[in-house]
C-alpha cells in the first residue's frame, strides 16, 4: 500500500510539473517512436537514424538560428507500436512539454495516427516513415515526408516483370500475379500501388492473401501458390513477412519466377538464409551505392561507414530517411530564423536541398517529389540495386533460376 | 473449389495443419496439467514458447545445434518455472480462476517487454539445416523439421502419460489434481507437487518454444496466440485427457490451416477464435439441456 | 447534506478542469471514458460475477459505427476508406456536418452496441465463471480480426475518423465535455440501478446463480439486460474515444484486448470490485500511474505495468475500497439496513 502510495503521489507531481524547462541554447525535437512491439525492430532503426544525425549536427557546431547557434536535442517516447498511444504522446510532446517541432514515428499506421494531431495543433512533422498515400491525399499542412510513399514501392517489380515478360515465356497481359501482404496500413497501401500497376498492363491477380499481423506462417498460402503457379510473387509485411516468406518459399520448395518484398535488408535476409535469399527482388528507399551526397556525411557509402561503425551493422534505408528528417528540419531552422513553428513550417515547404539519402523537395502535399524509390535484387550475397535503370548497378536476373 | 479439384492439395494443407498442431499440442499439455492440477489457467503460457524459442536461438547463435536445444529448453524454462512458482504462483493457487488469470497476465506482459529489451523486437529464427520431404512429385512438401516436432510432440505426451501414471511424483501429480486436502493429509507435499506441475509446463512450452523457432520464428509478441489455441485444446479435450489434448491440438492446426486457404489468410485467426468461442457455446448449450454447465 | 456537497464539489471540478489544465484535456477526456470502461465493466462483473475480458467489443462496435456514419452520411463509406489508393479525392466536413455526424453517430453506436450484446449475451451467458471469461477474451480478439479483414471499413489500413472542422474550436475540449457528461450519466444510471429490484438482481446472480434461478428469477434475461446495458453506454464511449484517438485502428485502438479490455478490469480491481465509488477511484488511480509509467519508465513501462498488475491482484485484491472498508468500517462501511441485517444474518449462520 505505502508504494502504491507514493507512486500515486509521484505520479501526479509528475503530471502537474510535466512540462520540464528547457536548457538554454538547445532546440528540442519530439518524437513519439515504437521502441517495444511488434515494430520495435524498425522503430529502432528510425531512432538510430534520428540519434546519429542529431550527434552528427551537433558535433559540426549545431544549428544557427538567426545569430545564436543551437545544439539540437530529441525527447522521446514509447507508442509501444500502437496507434492509440502515438497520438496520444505526441499531443503530450506538443501541449506538456512544449516541443513544437515533431520527428514522424516508424510505419504508415503509426503516422496516420499522429498526423491529425500535428495539423490540428499546427505544428510542422518531419516523418521519414510513414509512407501511405493517403497521408497526402487530406490537403494536410503541416506533414512533410521524405521518402517516397508507399505504392511505389514495388511498383518497379511488376515493370520489372513486364519488360521481362519474354523471358517468363509469356506476354505482359498474361503474367500472373500473386499478392501477400500483411493485414496493415503499409501493406495495404503497397498492395494498393501494384494492383495499380498491374492493371496497367493488364496482369492478372490469381492471389490476394492478406495474412493477419500475429501470423508467423503462410504454409496456407504457399500451398495456394504452388497449386496456382504464378509468375510473380508480391510480398510485403515489414521484417516478420520477408523472414517468413523466404523461409517457408524455400522450405516448401516453392518456385515463382520473380520474387519481390520489402523490408529485406532489415530483416537482414542474406545473413539469415544465405542462399534461400537469392534472387530475390526488394524494394528501397535508398541504397549505400547511390551517388548522393552532402556536407554532413559525406556521400551515401560514407553514411553507411559512419552508422556501421557506431551501431556495428550496415543502415538499413528506414535509419537512412530517418537521418534525413533531422538534416530537413536543421536546414529549415537554418532559413527560418527563429523556432517559431509557423516560420518553420514554411520554410520546411520551400525545403530544396541534397543530402547523403537523395534531393528532398516537397510538393504542396508534403511529400518528397525529388527521390525515386530503388530496386534491389539479391545477387551473390549481395544488394545490388537493378531498378530504376539511371542508377541501376546491374541487369536484375528475371526468371530466377530454379532452385537446386 | 480448387481443393476438390486437386486433392492432393488438401493433403498438403491437412498435412502441414497436423504438423502445426503437434506443436500446438505440446503447449496445451501443459496448459492442461496446470489446469488440471491447480486450477490455474495460465495466459503466460505462450510467453514460455516464447522464452524456450529465445533458448533455442541463442544455442543457435553459440553454434550448437538447436535441436539440442529442445531438451534444454525444457531444463532452463523448468527452472524458470520452479522459480516463477516460488515467486508468485503460489500465492494464487488457493484463489479464484480470475485472479489468475489476471496474474498470469500481467507476467505475460512483463516478460515480453523483458524480452524486447534483452533481444530486440527482431524476429529470429534458429535454422535446424534439416531437408524438406517430398511426397506426391513434389506436390506435398513436409519440412523436415516439423516432421521432427510432430514426433517429438508424440513422444513428449507418451513420456507424460507414462511419467504421470507410473512414478511417484507423477502419482503424486494425479492424487493432489483429485483432491489436494486428501492428499496432503497422505503426506504429499503438495507445495512441492505443484512447484513440479508448474515447473513442467513450463518445460513443455520451452521445448515446444525451441521447436517453434526452427521450423517458425519466433520474437517477444507471439505469446496470446499460443495461449489461446492452448486454451482451446484443452477446452475441446476436456482436462485431464492427454490422447484427447493430441487429437484435438492435431485437429486444430489441420482446420485451421484449411480455413486460411478457404477464406483467406486474413479470416485465419478469426477462424480459430471464433471456433472457440463456438466450440464452448455450442458444449454448453448441450449441457443447458441437461440444466448444467461447463465446469 | 455533506454527500451532496461533495457531488457538486466533484461536478464543479469536472466542469472547470479544463479551464484549470487546459494541457491535459485529452489525458482527462480519456479518464472520463475510463471511468466509463470500469463502471459499466463493474455492472457485469463486479455487481453480477460475471467477469468479461470481452468488453471491448462493444467499444469497438461503437467506435466503428459512429465514424462509419459520421461518413456515410455525407459520402460513401467504400470510397472514403478506398483513398488509400488512387483517388485524390479530399473529404471534408463543416461544422453542421460534423455535428449532424456525431449527432446520429453517437446513439447508432449505443444502438448497435447493445445490439451485439443482446445477441451475443444470449449465446455466451449461459457459461459460467472461467468459461464465460475466456469466451469472452475469444470474442474480443475474434472481433478484432474480422474489423482487420473487412475492406469497406478499411480492413487492416484502418480507419481515419473525418477531422473536426476549425470553427468547432478546440476539439479535445469539446470531447472533453461529452466524455464528462457520459460519465456523468453513466454514474447516475449506474448507481439508480444499483438501488433497484434489479440490482439485488444481479448481485442475487452473483451470490448464487442456482438458487437466484430457483426463487423463480429470470436469470438469463436479466444477464443479458446488464450486459446490454453496459454495452449502450459502451458504444457511445468506443464512438467518443474513436473521435479522441481520430484513427481507428481495428487491433491496436478498436478491439484493443490486451489495452483498454484488460485495463478496464484492473481499474476495477484496483478500486474495489462491487463498488459503486471503486470503479471511479481505480480508473484515476490508474491512468495517474499509467501516465507515470510511460513518461518516467521508458521502455520499462510494461515490466512496471506487469509488475502492478501482478502485485495488484495477488495482493491487493480487494482493491482502495475494500481496502478502507475493512480499515474504516464507520467510515466506508455499507450503511446498514437492520431488516437486511437480520435476513443476512440467517444466511451467514447457516
């Protein structure tokens, strides 16, 4: 009873004096990130992109606003990756701690639960995550995003497909597709843009399996696409679908032509199946190959060598954009002068700048316009990127041979 | 349509369904001893595969093999239930179903987060390197992992019947399970009784758990679905039947499996949900008639 | 006449709270449709002993009908959910709009609440105890996946509720009042029945199921009639949080089992099961600590959330209240009516 008590007592004392004062000469970023859950994997990586690029700033001399320079900080919390708590901490980041300047959470679901808020409250998010569509389609304000949104993430796989159609055996139209995604907000909207995709080419869909997110087996599914034998198999479901998908494709012995997820190199498929991984095709948002660059990190290899170094494994692209958002709101601290979120905000929506990740421009919706997405495919261990072609390392190898 | 088409399809379906709830299975023993025995109904239940998968994978990262890793799983997670017993079960056992239920909870929650934080949300796996069977041209596939799993799931229940019907403490298990005043005034210890019957299901679940993260994967939120199906084992067995705990766990996995093909991966969980949900109203109905109820 | 005091006092707080910390105006919106959550969960299983981990469904059901007619009045539901595609249509709604919404909304979503808990409640409510517990907990999860594969209300993408015009002010005020008001009402309701032929009732049910069925009550219609009840204001609370929270997510904010499910409960617990006052006092002691948890314990917040639980139930079972009554008798004791005393007497010597 005595420690119910005083955690009682603790407790409203922290409610009543919440809002902590703020250092002098700091700015305070916000940012509500799924660091427990079933996103826990992803929201960290989003962390360590937001952590190195804040440390990165910092150590070059911060940002100067107007004629004061400022060392940059982020307060986080916990939305244990469910909608409900995102929302709800970043109105306590906005309203209990004053921080008027808000970094996006990890996944689509997440955002999409955040942005209201943060237009409601008027204030600028810079969100590296969150990549659904319709965040953009709401005539929302104060959302920016540097990656690109979700359907084109495999959009390039089903272009892929038909260019290759020859190599299938088959005509575009006649290419079969199957689609298994996860049951969320992301896969939806991948799901979305390569049914889009498809029916451009007139491809049929023989397979649309939506597999709920508690789901660890496709044995169901797989059978399915051994039984319907399609031509292209489409995957998405964050890290556990891609570790699930190669696994049991290669388990089951189960052959499909061309082979396409996301999330493959944070759920790290090559270190885990080796050779059950090759082949297949994965989208990205960026790649350490690509030759972007700026002053803070040097070129896109030179961010993978810095992030390599401190957290002991290659970026993963969600660390990547992540890095991004922070060096989008330095940069737009830098023009507007002063923190004032208002200012901010507008200079955020004039944003025209290159860095390590790929030339960020907002069009009126707020949503990166100046990055395509990439195409990596699996080949001798390694990711080599195959689409779009301006930047494309090597020719995808498209049908994949059969497997041994 | 397609299944009738291609029956050899429903073969694979079935057969892959059945050696899911092998798995399925072994985890619901336990849940069954437990039940059975101390009136207990543990929704930690899936948080121990959990905690067994972890054993398995970091076997797996140390080079071993993680089919070693099967029996000591079920030796580390034995203590850890041992331990949990002494901590905090047995302060419940006397007390309302409910409460347990709460508690049990309550340290299912505890211990996921202690595992996010110790390995991270990632989804791991332990790769056994074993083959894939094929029967039919190729046509049905059986990894042969799982093929593993539903043997060991055998013999585990073989060894639990033959453990509780034949040795002292397994004797000693029954008599309290019948009734615990009884058999204390007999002389059995049943404090220590139940820190074995607690101990063993979690044993049962970490070896179930070390299976689940060869021939699946595992990471800290996949606990509530193996709870569930457990639960929902037992509840179509009834307690206290261990071939009836097979028979329905082999079931399980093989409907559940067929529904995801019929209606879609989507409905795969509702399916099993709502079979449970239907499996009690329905047990109950037929016993209203007789004016009783599902005790 | 000091009781009444202390009712308006309560009132008068509530009222001026938001004026006093207009910084939390969410965190006590959402403490409100707590208190919601525990006294309608305290109905059933406090009051009546049947003890529901299947509550949710009913904030779900309501959650889900009132954004599906706050848009389906003005637009069609398929296209809103849809525009996570292609379609850059914008949907907006004006102040008239938005309020004609929520006007229809908020009772459809009590109406079609307490629908789902008539039918359900007559096909579960004849399970006893564990049983009745985890049918429930199947219910919960079963809801939870269907809302995730249905498409026309967005399946697995969820569900954006339509954004509150500007010219309704600040929108975690206005639901602030609303959630105040339910809470109010759902007291009043609450507590009247408690001090009806009903609630002996239940709580006959409670006490001895076969014997209260053997004095010739209709047990299963007055099961049903509690769990519909609770599930009316239930679906108007699920209505209010949806707006509060904006996004529905069918797991994770809809049919959130293992969040608002067993948190109702153990508000409950807390506070003292059976209670009138219990429910109330659990669910602020709770969200106090809870938002202690996720501001102070970082990544900790759920091996403390555990750890509470677990200590709670083991024990302190008998929660603040209970806790007090057996402390202070005079002070918190039941007022006692010396002709019930005398009939309970009989039944103790027995």
């Amino acid at each position: 009873m005595r420690i119910t008590r005083t955690l009682v007592l603790a407790a409203a004392g922290a409610v009543a004096f919440g809002g902590a004062a703020l250092a002098e000469d700091t700015v305070t970023l916000g940012s509500a990130i799924s660091l427990t859950g079933n996103y826990s994997t992803n929201g960290e990586h989003t962390q360590r992109g937001y952590d190195l690029a804040v440390e990165k700033i910092n150590e070059a001399g911060g940002v100067k606003i107007g004629d004061k320079t400022y060392q940059i900080e982020v307060k986080y919390y916990d939305d244990e990756s469910t909608p409900a708590r995102g929302a709800e901490l970043v109105e306590r980041l906005v309203k209990q701690d004053g921080i008027e300047l808000i970094l996006g959470p990890y996944g689509s679901g997440l955002t999409k639960a955040v942005a209201p808020v943060t237009e409601e409250l008027q204030v600028p998010m810079v969100e590296a995550n969150g990549a659904s569509r319709s965040l953009f389609t709401n005539g929302w304000k104060y959302i920016f995003a540097t990656l690109s949104t979700s359907e084109q993430y495999l959009a390039s796989a089903i272009d892929l497909a038909a260019e290759n159609a020859e190599a299938l055996g088959k005509k575009p139209d006649e290419i079969k597709v199957a689609v298994v995604v996860e049951n969320d907000p992301f896969s939806a909207d991948v799901r979305a843009g390569v049914v889009e995709d498809m029916e451009k080419y007139g491809m049929k869909l023989v397979i649309d399996d939506q597999f709920p997110r508690e789901l660890n087996d496709m044995s169901a599914t797989l059978t399915k696409i051994k039984a319907l034998k399609p031509d292209v198999l489409i995957v998405s479901g964050h890290s556990k679908g891609a570790t699930t998908a190669i696994r049991q494709l290669s388990e089951q012995k189960v052959s499909v032509p061309v082979v396409a997820m996301t999330h493959c190199d944070s759920a790290d498929i090559i270190g885990n199946f080796g050779a059950a991984s090759e082949y297949t095709l994965c989208a990205t948002q960026w790649a350490p190959s690509l030759a972007y660059k700026d002053d803070l990190f040097g070129s896109a290899a030179d961010y993978a060598k810095t992030f390599e170094a401190k957290y002991g494994y290659a970026p993963p692209y969600q660390a990547a954009e992540s890095s991004a958002a922070v060096q989008v709101f330095a940069d737009a601290l830098e023009r507007a002068g002063t923190t004032d979120k208002t200012a901010v905000r507008d200079a955020l929506a004039a944003t025209d700048m290159e860095t390590f990740y790929g030339k960020i421009k907002f069009d009126e919706t707020g949503k990166n316009i100046a990055k395509p997405m990439a195409l990596y495919q699996v080949l001798d261990g390694e990711f080599k990127i195959v689409a779009p072609s301006a930047v494309a390392e090597t020719k995808a190898v498209i049908p994949r041979p059969a497997m041994n | 349509m397609i299944l009738i088409q291609a029956p050899v399809i429903t073969v694979d379906l079935v057969l892959n369904g059945l050696l899911l709830g092998a798995i399925f299975a072994l985890a619901a023993y336990g849940m069954a001893l437990v039940w059975g025995v101390m009136s207990i109904i543990n929704i930690a239940q899936g948080e121990f595969v959990m905690l067994g998968g972890y054993v398995a994978v970091m076997m797996y990262w140390g080079g071993i093999h993680p089919l070693l890793a099967v029996p000591v799983a079920a030796l580390v997670m034995f203590i850890v239930g041992w331990a949990l017993y002494r901590a905090v079960i047995f302060r419940i056992v006397d007390r309302d179903l409910f409460v347990s239920l709460l508690a049990t909870f309550g340290l299912s929650i505890l211990l996921q987060q202690l595992m996010n934080t110790a390995f991270s949300g990632n989804v791991q796996i332990a790769e056994a390197g074993l083959g894939t069977m094929f029967l039919f041209d190729g046509l049905v596939t059986l990894s042969q992992i799982k093929v593993v799993a539903f043997v060991l799931a055998i013999v585990v229940g073989g060894c639990m019947v033959v453990f509780l019907k034949r040795s002292r403490m397994g004797q000693a298990i029954r008599a309290t399970a019948q009734n615990a005043r009884a058999a204390r005034v007999m002389g059995i210890d049943t404090d220590r009784v139940y820190a074995v019957t607690y101990g063993l299901n979690a044993a049962l679940c970490g070896s179930c758990g070390a299976l689940v993260a060869m021939a699946y994967s595992i990471h800290p939120y996949i606990g509530l679905p193996y709870t569930i199906r457990s639960f929902m084992i037992v509840v179509v067995a009834g307690l206290g039947n261990f071939a009836g705990v097979i028979v329905a766990g082999l079931g399980l996995g093989a409907a559940e499996n067929l529904a995801g093909f019929i209606l879609g991966a989507q409905y795969q969980l509702a399916f099993v949900f709502g079979l449970l949900v239907v499996v009690l109203v329905w047990r109950n109905w037929r016993l209203a008639a007789k004016r009783q109820y599902l005790k | 006449m000091s009781r009444l005091i202390g009712y308006a006092a309560i009132l008068a707080i509530g009222i001026a709270a938001p004026y006093l910390f207009p910084n939390y105006q969410s965190q006590m919106a959402e403490l409100w449709l707590f208190i919601v959550f525990a006294l309608t969960w305290d109905l059933v299983g406090g009051q009546m002993g049947y003890n529901s981990f299947g509550n949710v469904v009913f904030i779900g059901v309501g959650m889900y009908t009132c954004a599906i007619v706050q848009v389906g009045l003005f637009y069609s539901v398929t296209d809103y959910n849809a525009a996570k595609g292609g379609g850059q249509t914008v949907f907006t709604f004006d102040v008239v709009q938005y309020l004609e919404g929520l006007a229809v909304g908020l009772p459809l979503a009590a109406v079609a609440a307490g629908i789902v808990a008539a039918i359900l409640g007559s096909a579960v409510l004849g399970m006893r105890g564990h049983y009745f517990a985890i049918c429930t907990l199947g219910l919960g999860v079963a809801a939870g996946q269907i809302a995730n594969g249905w498409d026309w209300i967005g399946a697995g993408s969820g569900m954006v509720v339509p954004h509150a015009p500007s010219g309704l002010g600040e929108t975690s005020r206005f639901y602030y009042y609303l959630a105040f008001v339910l809470a109010v009402l759902t007291f009043i309701v609450v507590s009247w029945l408690y001090s009806t032929r009903f609630g002996l009732a239940i709580n006959a049910i409670r006490d001895d199921e076969d014997k209260a069925e053997a004095m010739g009550l209709p047990t299963t219609r007055i099961k049903v009639t509690a769990w519909v009840i609770s599930a009316l204001f239930l679906g108007v609370a699920g209505g209010l949080l949806g707006n509060l929270k904006r996004f529905i997510d069918p797991i994770e904010v809809a049919f959130a089992g293992a969040s608002f499910g067993v948190w109702m409960v153990l508000m409950v617990i807390l506070g003292g099961k059976g209670t009138l006052w219990g429910p109330v006092i659990g669910a602020i002691v709770f969200q106090l600590l809870k938002e202690f948890f996720w501001t102070y314990l970082l990544g900790w917040q759920r091996v403390a959330l555990g750890l509470m639980i677990v200590l709670i139930v083991v024990f302190f079972p008998q929660g603040i209240l209970g806790f007090l009554r057996e402390r202070f008798p005079e002070r918190f004791g039941h007022k006692v009516d010396p002709a019930l005393a005398r009939g309970a007497a009989g039944e103790a010597a027995k």
